[in-house]
C-alpha cells in the first residue's frame, strides 16, 4: 500500500499541491486507481461520497498534460453546475503549482456563451470540464475542439442519466478519437448506464471500493419525531440552541426551502438558499459567499446535497426523509468530513416509518432525541415495543397465588409445575371459551331460521 503521495511517481509539482491540500496518505480509491489511470487504461470507479475520487483522477491527469502542446487533452463532464465549479477549483489549485501555465476551460449552462466561443477562438485549453449540455453546444458550433483529447471522465454517471444527460455525453464522446480513454466514476451502476459503458470501454478496469460505513462515524445521527410540532420551529430551536459552524438544512421540494428560509429570515436569521430555479449567475454567487462563509445558515434542495463539497458544515438537518434514499446518505454525507465531527439531525413523521426502517437496514444507526426544555435529550426508542418480544401469558388471579406459594416454598421442579398448570388452565379457558362461541352460533342460526319463517 502507498504510504504516501510520492510513491505513486507522480511529477514533483504536484506532490506540492497535495501537501498544500494537507493530504498525508492516499485514499482506498486514489490508492487503486491512480497507478491504473497512469498506465492508460480505462477504469470504472464506483465509491462512497467523499472517498476522494477527485483527485484519483485530477492527479493522473495533471501528471500527463503537455503544456507545451495548445490543444485539447481531457475533458471532464459532471451533471452539475456546482459539481463542476468544485472540480474546477480542485484543478485551478493543482494549475497553480506547476512551472509552466495550464490552461483549464470552465464551460457550464447559465454562463455567457457568447464570450465562451469568442475565447476558444483564440486559444484551446489544454483541460475542459463542465456539463455535458453547454461542453456540447461549444463542440456543435464549432468553437470547442475535443478531437485531440486522449481522457474524458464522465463523473457522477449515475447522476447524468437520472438527469437525462447521457445523449449529451454520448454526442461528446462520439467527436473524440477511437482509441480513448475512459473514466467513469459513479456512486452505482444503474442497467441503463451498461450499454454506454460497452459502447466506448473495452475491458474497463473496474474497482468497486466497498462502503466502510454508510455514513461517516464522525456522524452524530440524531432522529426527531415531528409529530404534534411545527418544524419550522423546530429549526429554528436546534439553528439557535447551540453554535453551529455552518448548518445545512434540506428539504425535498423548492416550496419546501423557501417556507423554511423565509420563517428563518422573519425570526432574524441570516440565510442563504440554494435550488434548482436560481438563476446560473445569482446560484454562483450565492456559492461563493457560503464558501467565504457570509452565510451560517444554508437552506437547499438535494440539488446541492450531490457535487458540492463544503469544507467546516457542523450541522445538516433533514426537514424529511427523500423518496431516493441515496439523497439522504449525500445529505448527511456533507457534515463530517475528513475526521471532523458533525451532527445530523433528521425530522420524520409516522408517515415515514417505512424510510425509517429501510435506512435502518442499510445498516444506519439513529440516536432517537427530542427537544426538551429548549435542550436536546435522548428520547424512545420507536422500536421498543417491538423489543419487549412476547408477552407473557394472561394468568387468573388463583394462578397468580399459587404462583407466589411456588415461588414461597421453593419446592423440586417447582418451575415445570407452574408451566404445566398454567397449561392446563389455559386449556379448559380455551374449551369453554369454544363452548359459549358454539351456543351463541346456534342461538343466531335459529333467530335467523325463525325470522325468515
């Protein structure tokens, strides 16, 4: 196993960055792949959120780009908009360590194209990441020049096909050489993705690095019962009871995230909101005033649960459960990071028992609380009446005396005794409880029989 960065031959530039980023050993995913990517080979990486693939593929990347050559050498396509500013500052910190300049093309929807085009007019960069919709209408019109590329990373494939950005991927790769390499990384490998992957990747490497745990145990996870409250409140409560560094609050509808930010914003709170109906430049800004940390308090939809990595989030709290549970574990998946602690705290209703549960069996562990006293407390257990197992059988009041003279006197085999009486009790209970059902059958069989005489 690489101990450190170093061992994996990569250009000294670039050892630099990562000691910058604080990186000391290399992930489970940057571990396998790296090597692999370097050799030139094709990969399928499928792993957690924040396992570090990023720059399991930006590090071997870099190490291959000629800054001498002005073309076209990578792209990187990523179904997001914030995913692909993340990505772009991730290789902008790279950039800035090497000796020579590398040209990096930022190319996502919502931006002004026209000055896109005029640019690439002038000049190619030498890596373009982006969405797969604008990367292809630069490449359409004739500006964007991908034929000279070598690499293009497709990440987030699960994501791009839920979002309907396959076509344009496929349009993308179809413009590069036959001989391509390859790099897919997903959270999992839906059947829809497979006929893609066949198209362009001939024996991938595939590298499916297992879930250690669903979510990170720096996690506290708490889970609060809503029932008879306003969660609006309740947000608010949990926001202003203690000191959070940076508190993420998702729900699952826009509507949803304007109520809960307009009732933090009347109660006085500062709060940034983040969702898919924002305008491109007005969501930028908004992205760089929370990574500037303008904003303590960040009300979002699962929009920016996936692709956006916000270093120092405290505090996530779910306002419900999502249908798509992977939602939840990339929503609780923004707080504890990198070994920091963090706290995520879910609302669900009875009508969610069901999400609960499932979550449940994905091996998440909740920490059932409740707000008391304007204090966080532990609460119940919502399965403990499922864990009192079996109840005892209902005894008479004789059994219940001769069970305490037993007991009493101690007697030999006094345990078998009492089980074989309260067996026998039980069974002539049974046989006259059949008795009176037999009687009051009949007495309705012959009421029924007279009334239709």
């Amino acid at each position: 196993m690489s101990q450190t960065f170093k061992e994996f031959g990569l250009q000294s530039y670039l050892t630099e960055a990562v000691d910058e980023l604080g990186f000391t050993a290399p992930t489970a995913i940057q571990e396998k792949l790296i090597p692999v990517i370097r050799s030139g080979k094709s990969v399928v990486g499928q792993s957690e959120t924040g396992s570090g693939k990023t720059h399991a593929f930006l590090l071997p990347i870099f190490d291959a780009l000629d800054s001498e050559t002005h073309e076209v050498q990578a792209v990187i396509t990523t179904p997001s908009r914030e995913l692909a500013y993340q990505i772009y500052g991730d290789a902008k910190q790279l950039a800035k360590h090497s000796p020579k300049p590398l040209k990096i093309g930022n190319y996502v929807g919502g931006t002004d194209k026209k000055r896109q085009i005029e640019k690439l007019e002038r000049e190619q960069p030498e890596l373009v990441i982006g969405t797969p919709g604008r990367i292809r209408d630069l490449i359409k019109n004739g500006a964007l020049d991908v034929h000279t590329a070598t690499q293009f990373v497709v990440d987030e494939a699960d994501m791009t096909l839920d979002l309907g950005f396959l076509a344009d991927v496929d349009q993308i790769a179809a413009r590069m050489p036959e001989h391509l390499q390859m790099m897919v990384f997903s959270a999992t490998i839906p059947a829809k993705l497979r006929p893609f992957l066949r198209k362009y990747m001939e024996n991938p490497v595939v590298e499916e690095i297992p879930v250690k745990s669903v979510i990170s145990p720096t996690i506290d996870n708490w889970l609060l019962a809503t029932k008879g409250h306003s969660k609006n409140e309740l947000i608010y409560q949990l926001l202003t009871m203690g000191e959070p560094y940076l508190a993420l609050v998702f729900a699952n509808t826009k509507q949803r995230v304007v109520e809960i930010a307009d009732y933090l914003k009347a109660q006085g709170l500062k709060v940034a909101v983040i969702h898919g109906d924002l305008p491109a430049r007005e969501r930028k800004r908004v992205m760089r005033e929370i990574h500037n940390l303008d904003f303590q308090f960040v009300v979002a939809t699962d929009l920016a649960a996936r692709g956006i990595d916000i270093d120092g989030v405290s505090h996530v709290i779910n306002d419900g459960i999502p249908d798509d549970l992977d939602y939840f574990i990339h929503r609780v998946g923004r707080t504890g990071r990198k070994g920091l602690p963090g706290t995520a705290i879910t609302f669900y209703t009875p009508e969610e028992e069901e999400k609960v549960s499932a979550l449940e069996d994905m091996g998440i562990v909740f920490k059932p609380k409740q707000i008391k006293n304007g204090e966080v407390v532990d609460s119940f257990d919502r399965n403990r009446r499922k864990k009192r197992g079996p109840r005892a059988p209902k005894i008479s009041g004789a059994m219940a005396g001769r069970i305490q003279k037993e007991k009493r006197t101690v007697k030999p085999g006094y345990k078998k005794k009492i089980k074989k009486a309260i067996n026998k009790e039980q069974w002539f209970e049974s046989r006259i409880q059949q008795r009176q059902n037999h009687r009051k059958a009949r007495k309705n069989k012959k009421a029924s029989s007279q009334r239709y005489k």
